[in-house]
C-alpha cells in the first residue's frame, strides 16, 4: 500500500530534502506541499492525504492551529478518516509540539531526524501508532507539563470510570510512559496481553493513540511530572 504523504513547511529547502529522501521509497509518495497551515487546509480538500509532516511555526496559520483543525471535530473529538499529522520540531520548540499532541497529532520529529528514522516514523503513524518513544514521553512531559491546565472539574475517577481495575493499572503505567514490556514485566503479563489492554483503552476513552492517553492523564490530573 502506498502511504500519501503531504508536506508542511515554510522553507522550500526544507520541504525539498524531505521529499528527497521520501521519494527514494517504493511505498511512500509526495501527495501534496505547503508552505503554511492556512494553504495546508485549502489543499486538503482536494488532496488525499494519509500522513502529514507539519512543521510549527509558520505564517498566517501555525502547525498547531492547523493540526487541530484537521484533526479533531469542532467539539475535539477526533475527527474520522483525517490524516495522521507528525509535528516537525526542535529541542527549542518542544512545549509547541506538545501542543499539537494535545490538538491530535500522533507524534512529533526533531527536523534533523535520521532519513531512515523519518521514514520509519511515516510508516509507524500510518499504521496507528504514535511515534513518540516512551523514554521520550517521560522526558517531554516532565518538562513541559506546567503548560497543561489541568482539569479542577473532572477528577480522575471519572476519566477512568469506563475501565476495568486491570485496564486502569494498564493506563496509568502508560501516563507515565512505560512501554509495553516494561508494564508487562511491572504486572507479570505478557506484551500480547498488555497491547490489548491498551488497544481497549484507547477505544473505551475514545483515544487515537498512548500520547493522547498520557496527556489526558496530566489533564485530569492523574499523574504529575516527576511520578
């Protein structure tokens, strides 16, 4: 299957090497270009898009403005058959990209990321999974958590009331951004029976992926940087 894949950037040099080492690719394809969110909108009305490399800050509409508006519905439930959007970023622009991940991006890249990392990621997203490494989760979110505003109104028994006892152990150890193998070995399951677990999760709360779980954890204020 080829994955159509659509790029973000204000910089033309930029766009122009990413798509160089994303054409060289037999399964991978250069559906569209922008040169900011506000163009990226017009050009997904006629493009078909499977995955998008966003950058973050860009004229007129920034990456997290559009990530939001393509992602999620005007209610921010996830919006159905959109693209999956990888945010490009830099080590200084990191609390930007976790706020694409709050708007509904999948993950996010550093722009300096290896060519065969990148084209891993691409692949990774468009089989609905997150690419944001768990060791890079914990790292993020103990830096950036402050810019969350966490929820005064929901506790957290109510984010995990559709849950079974076992799913909320299951959910609590992925807030804090342990992999699979590493909540298998915590709970003494095999890494079938947790990837399970978390694929009901993210169905009963109605999450695209275990980033999205971790940032509704922090936002109804079930873990807290540093745990």
């Amino acid at each position: 299957m080829t994955i159509r894949v659509m790029l973000v950037d204000d910089q033309e040099l930029l766009r122009t090497g990413f798509r160089m080492v994303l054409q060289s690719q037999g399964d991978i394809e250069i559906a569209a270009e922008a040169g900011d969110g506000q163009e990226a909108l017009a050009v997904l009305e006629r493009a078909e898009v499977d995955v998008i490399l966003m950058d973050v800050r860009m004229p007129r509409l920034d990456g997290v403005q559009a990530t939001r508006r393509i992602c999620l519905t005007e209610d921010g439930l996830p919006r159905e058959g959109a693209p999956h959007v990888l945010i490009l970023t830099t080590f200084d622009l990191d609390e930007y990209a976790f706020a694409a991940l709050k708007a509904g991006a999948s993950g996010f890249l550093l722009k300096d990321v290896p060519p065969t990392e990148l084209v891993a990621a691409i692949r990774a997203v468009h089989g609905g999974d997150a690419v944001v490494a768990p060791t890079t989760t914990r790292r993020m979110i103990d830096r950036f958590a402050q810019v969350l505003p966490t929820s005064r109104e929901t506790p957290g028994a109510a984010t995990l009331a559709p849950l079974t006892e076992r799913e909320r152990e299951v959910f609590l150890l992925v807030a804090q951004g342990l992999s699979n193998g590493e909540i298998a070995a915590r709970l003494t399951l095999s890494e079938a029976t947790v990837k399970t677990h978390v694929g009901r999760i993210l169905a009963k709360l109605g999450l695209r992926d275990r980033v999205q779980a971790v940032v509704l954890a922090y936002e109804a204020g079930l873990v807290r940087a540093g745990e």
